[in-house]
C-alpha cells in the first residue's frame, strides 16, 4: 500500500492551510530548495558508543534545539519529554521554544543551514511536508524504527507503535515524520447530562432515532455540527457508511475507484443525514457556526451531541463548565452493518520532524524514542487528553473523561478501526468534496446529489494528469 504522510488533523482547519501552502510551496520554502542530505550535513551530533541505551551515540554534553508548535496540545507535555531527556543526558542544555508560527520563524533557519534538532511542525503555518522531504531537509527516521524500545529492549520502537504510525510516516519512499498523536473521531456527549436524563447512547440507527426524539422532547437539540466547517459531519457520514459497508467503501474512495461515492452504503448514511434534519434533531442554526461556536453551545447543553476528533475536550477547557464530562461514542449502526457499532476513524497526526542538517541529528533522534516510550506517551495523554501512537500507554494511568473514552473506543474497534487518505493524497479534492457535505447536512441536495456530486469531484480529480493516483489495497 503506497500511503504517504497523513497530515496532522488534529484541527482540521489547519488542513487547509496545508493546501494553500502545499501549492505554493515553491515561494514558501524557496530557499530550503537547495536540497540537503545525512550526507552532507555534518557531523549531526552522535559520536559516543552506540549501545541499546544509547543507540545513536548521542554525546552527554550535546546542547538539544527543540521547537514545538504551541496550539491545542500547548507545549507543557513537551517540557516534560524534555525532563526525561535531561535526566538521561544530565550535561545537555536544552533549548524549548514553544511557537504557532512555524514557517515564519524555521523558514529562515532551514534557509541558513541551522535548522532545530526536532521539531511539532504543524499549525496553520507550519513548512510544508511533501517540500522538505523533496528537497532532503529532513532525517530518515528508519534508524529510529528499527532501534531497541525503550521500554524493552527486546522489541524495536516499530513494534510497540500502532500500524498506521508506520504507514503515516512514509513520504518519498522512506520513513521522514513522526506522526505522534493518535485522533479518535466519534460522537460527543455530556456523560453527566446522560446520567441524569437516564440516556445511553444508542447503538442501532432505530434506538438512535428514539433517543433523539427523547432528547427532542426535553428541550435539547440532539445533535450540532460545525456547520461552516463540513467536514465534521462528512466524518459521520463517512463512518456509518464504513461500518455498513466494510472498509473496502472507504478503500474505493481513497483510491478514486469508479462510482466509488455512488455505493450503496454511501446513499444510506446520506439518507440517514437528511432523516436527521427533516425530523428537526439537528440544532437550529448549527449549520452557521464554525466549531468553536457549534462546542460552545454543546458545551452549554443547547445540544447532546456534537461530532469531532479527540482534541475536543483540550479545545473546550476555556469554556466547559467544570463538570462538564465530555465523553466520546460510537456512530450507530444501520440496518446490516458489516463492522461492529464501537469501531471508528482513527488518524495519525502532529508531524515530528528531525531535520537532515540538525547539528544534534542524533540527540534528536533519541528525543524521538523517549517520546515513543509509555511513560513519555502516558504523560502527554494526562496533558492533553488524546491518545498516541504508542501501544498501551494509556494503561492505568489516571485519565479525564474524553481521554479515557478515545482509549476505549480505540482499544473496542481493534483491527475494525479504519483510516481514510483521500483528503491528504488529492488536496484539490478536500473542499469541494466538504462542500457536498455541507449541502447535503443543510438538506439542500437529496442522498442521489450527493452521491453524484462527490463522485464528480472523484471523477474531476481522477481525469487530471497533474494528480499522482494512489490506491490502497
């Protein structure tokens, strides 16, 4: 399967500034064209014996340059990535910077041959993926990959990850991105609301249905979408079609299959979408407000549900009361599903990056394996609330509500889980293809429209000679 980076989505607006900047990526990072290489780019730090506690040779007293994008996650569970690498490398001065503006800020250092050791190079700004692997700005995270695990040695670091960090590392062949946080989409409640009102979530789109009429006649809306942003409810859509019709529905639409929109799974999760707002369960106005606007009234309890990533609780501290309990579910399940009802969308994202001409290649390297230890990964999910890419790290340790539920939906949906690239692989896609579902969520086009709409923007895509065709198998 040829799948290359899948880009960070923890906010999904970010992903259309990735376009923006993708497509200019000749302007925006011009001067990193130059190229550059392991080869040619120093010493990179390293040097000491190489032993499986040590297995990049990192020096003691080698100072760590680490910049970390500053944006929902914030960059406290950072610092203490940082402490872990201090307590290894006691001699080693660390620098931290924690920023929003990536490329404004790295642009010029890559420019002058002084990048960070590591990098979160993510945010709307953040220096476009597809150029710096092109232009050989960045290590070959392979070495990482196959080193010992720090939590046992025995295993290598590609082992006690999930399979899709494997697969979102790779860009031009090789592995060059760590992909670190692991997203869980899924449907959102107040599990205190529930368990006051006496509701559970349904897991059949009929005890759906009566749960939305109970909640309908209590005076609550029963869902909000983030409306000016479509690509939330799109997740739903795409979810109940998945689970009805398999993952090879989602396989035929990342790989630009013909009539791949038009399967039968697709029509039915369109028709359940419209069933939704012509029964009036969809929160007045919804389809107006952006995501912030859209949370904060679900967060005020003007609504019972609401779709998003697992970042959602972390976004929501400024204005969740502080009972609120957000908690994260499974989409129900149409009539002869194929996939059980506690499986979902995961994705890998925030982009981890050592650059090929850091002057501590190897230190960064070693602050990557740190990161992808359980202690390292239980920390950042007590911080922030989201799951990572490393096995089991969440066990045990003491998790808000949201976090706690992503893990479990996670761990439920196993091998059942399934990812979606078409969005990443075919950026003149992504937002004609939200648009649809922005028409078909305010019930402006019929479950047909849709399906031949979105199959149109396949089509379009399919037929361009400039797009790379991919396809999964």
């Amino acid at each position: 399967m040829t799948t290359p980076n899948n880009l960070s989505r923890r906010l999904f607006l970010q992903r259309a500034a990735v376009g923006t900047l993708m497509a200019a990526g000749g302007s925006t990072l011009a001067a990193c064209a130059s190229g550059g290489s392991e080869d040619d780019a120093g010493s990179g730090g390293g040097g000491a014996e190489k032993t499986n506690e040590n297995p990049f040779g990192v020096k003691e007293a080698d100072p760590l340059d680490v910049v970390i994008f500053k944006g929902g996650y914030g960059d406290d569970y950072a610092k203490a990535h940082e402490e872990l690498y201090k307590k290894k490398f006691p001699a080693a001065e660390i620098k931290h910077a924690g920023i929003t503006d990536i490329t404004p800020q790295l642009q010029p250092r890559f420019n002058g041959g002084n990048p960070p050791d590591v990098i979160d190079n993510s945010g709307a700004s953040l220096l476009p993926m597809s150029t710096l692997a092109s232009t050989g700005q960045l290590a070959d995270l392979t070495e990482l990959f196959d080193a010992p695990s720090i939590d046992d040695p025995n295993k290598k670091v590609r082992d006690t990850v999930e399979p899709i960090t494997l697969e979102a590392a790779m860009l031009e062949g090789k592995p060059l991105v760590l992909d670190y946080v692991l997203t869980v989409y899924a449907l959102w409640y107040n599990k205190k609301l529930f368990a006051e009102k006496g509701w559970q979530p349904a897991k059949t789109w009929t005890e759906f249905l009566a749960l939305c009429e109970e909640i309908k006649k209590a005076g609550i809306a029963p869902l909000a979408h983030q409306g000016k942003h479509p690509y939330y409810i799109g997740q739903i859509l795409l979810d109940m079609a998945v689970k009805h019709g398999g993952q090879e529905v989602i396989k035929a639409i990342d790989s630009l299959e013909p009539n791949a929109w038009k399967h039968p799974s697709i029509k039915l999760a369109a028709e359940a979408l419209l069933e939704l707002k012509g029964k009036g369960y969809m929160m007045q106005g919804t389809e107006g407000l952006d995501h912030i606007q859209s949370q904060t009234a679900w967060n005020q309890g003007k609504a019972a549900f609401i779709p998003s990533g697992s970042w959602l609780e972390n976004e929501q501290k400024p204005v969740a009361p502080k009972d609120f309990e957000t908690t994260a579910t499974f989409t129900p399940l149409l009539d002869g599903a194929k996939l059980p009802v506690d499986c979902t969308e995961i994705s890998a994202g925030e982009n981890f990056i050592v650059p090929s001409k850091a002057k501590n290649r190897a230190g960064g390297l070693e602050y990557l394996r740190i990161m992808l230890s359980k202690e390292a990964a239980g920390k950042f999910t007590e911080m922030t609330g989201s799951p990572t890419v490393v096995k089991g790290a969440a066990e045990g340790k003491k998790l808000s509500p949201g976090a706690a539920s992503a893990s479990a939906l996670l761990t439920s949906g196993g091998t059942n889980n399934w990812v979606t690239y078409f969005a990443t692989w075919y950026s003149t896609m992504d937002k004609p293809i939200r648009n649809v579902y922005g028409e078909l969520a305010a019930a402006r086009v019929t479950a047909d429209e849709f399906c031949n709409r979105a199959q149109k923007v396949a089509d379009d895509t399919a037929k361009d000679p400039k797009t790379k065709k991919q396809t999964r198998s």
